[in-house]
C-alpha cells in the first residue's frame, strides 16, 4: 500500500513562513490534499487537490506538490496555526501521512 | 452547510460490541459518500469505512468482518456496527463526507469525533 512520510515536527517564528512537508513515491503523479487539526478539535481541510483552498481557508495557506514531495506552506504563521497538519492521498483507499505539529514560537 | 454529529461512543470490554451514530443536517447521507475515519490517543488519522450512495461499502484490512456501515435514510443518519473490538480499535471516531473524482477524493466535511474506550 501506499506510504507518506511526514516530519514530527516543524517549529516557525512568528509571522515567518512554515513549510510543512508531506513524502512519497512519485508523489508529485497523485493529488494531494491537507488537513488541520487543531488541539482537541476534529480535522478541517485546508488544501484539496495539490493548490485548491475551500472557502474559508485564508489565502496564507498555500501548497505544491512535485516529484517525490508535497508541500504546505503557511505564510505570516499566527500563533492560531499551532496544530497538526496532515496530508492525504488515494492509494486505493484513503491514505494518511503521519501528521506534523506545527510549533509557533 | 453540512453538520455531523456523532454519538454512541464509550468503554466497552475487549470481545463487545458497539454501534455509533453519525446524525447530518445540511446533507442527504444517502447521496453522499460518507465515511468513518478514525484516530488512536496520541496518533495519526486511519481511514475506516465508507459506504456509498448505491449501498455498497468497502473497509480498511484493519477492521473488515468485524465492522459494518449501514445507514437510516428516514433518520438522515450513518451507523458503525463494531463487533469484537480489541484495545487496537480504541480511539476517536470521526464522521466525514467524502468527496470523489476520477482519480482521488478527500473528506470535505468531519464530525466532532465520539471517543471509544476498549479496557476490561
């Protein structure tokens, strides 16, 4: 089955800009989607489809995805971004990276 | 506005049973794709079920012959039938529609999660 990797953990200073990470195989062939989770809150996406925002995601979220990489950005990080971040593709079924916290120092 | 609401959670002996809810407003559960994904104390997401619009319903290696998804369509209402559950089926389970194209698909809209217990 199909495996993504994400780094534990990613710390930003205030107001800086966050890259959180999301690795596969050829990943950059799949549509990526993110999501937080905020402390004891349930998920919320943020990016679906590798750059699509719903409505509600502020235009701070952004995101790439090539070759074997997936990337969020967070640009100007408020101390409200402190959560996990997840990435998720299909790999015939929902596939899940491990998760990210987000640290705002 | 899609709104979920899930209920039937708590601490149950390892071998028991237990059924949980997932009650929408703002949705029709029967034409969506609606899901159970679920999330281990201090772990990652697992996705666990869904069941689709047709009545057909597919699930993760970890829980397939012990779980089962069904719905209520007058009640508006999606159902998780879990039987002899272990301490590894104990976690947070999350409600979610799942939203699907011809090459992927990702959960659009999440429940607040009921929180199951397995412990003698």
């Amino acid at each position: 089955s199909y495996e993504l990797s994400q780094s534990l953990s990613v710390s930003v200073a205030l107001g800086q800009t966050a890259r959180i990470t999301c690795g596969g195989n050829n990943i950059g062939t799949k549509d990526v989607h993110w999501y937080v989770q905020r402390p004891g809150q349930a998920p919320v996406l943020v990016i679906y489809k590798n750059t699509n925002r719903p409505s509600g995601t502020p235009e701070r979220f952004s995101a790439s995805n090539s070759g074997n990489t997936a990337t969020l950005t967070i640009s100007r990080a408020q101390g409200g971004d402190e959560a996990d971040y997840y990435c998720q593709v299909w790999g015939n079924a929902p596939v899940f990276g491990g998760g990210t916290k987000l640290t705002v120092l | 506005e899609a709104q979920l609401v899930e209920s039937g959670g708590g601490l149950v002996q390892p071998g028991g049973s237990l059924r949980l809810s997932c009650a929408a407003s703002g949705i029709t559960v029967s034409s969506n794709y609606m899901t159970w994904v679920r999330q281990a104390p201090g772990k990652g997401l697992e996705w666990v079920s869904v069941l689709y619009g047709d009545g057909r319903s597919y699930y993760a290696n970890s829980v397939k012959g012990r779980f089962s998804t069904s719905r209520d369509n007058s009640k508006n209402t999606l159902y998780l039938q879990m039987n002899s559950l272990t301490a590894e089926d104990t976690a947070v389970y999350y409600c979610a529609r799942r939203v699907d194209t011809d090459s992927t698909c990702w959960f659009d809209s999440w429940g607040q999660g009921t929180l199951v217990s397995v412990s003698s």
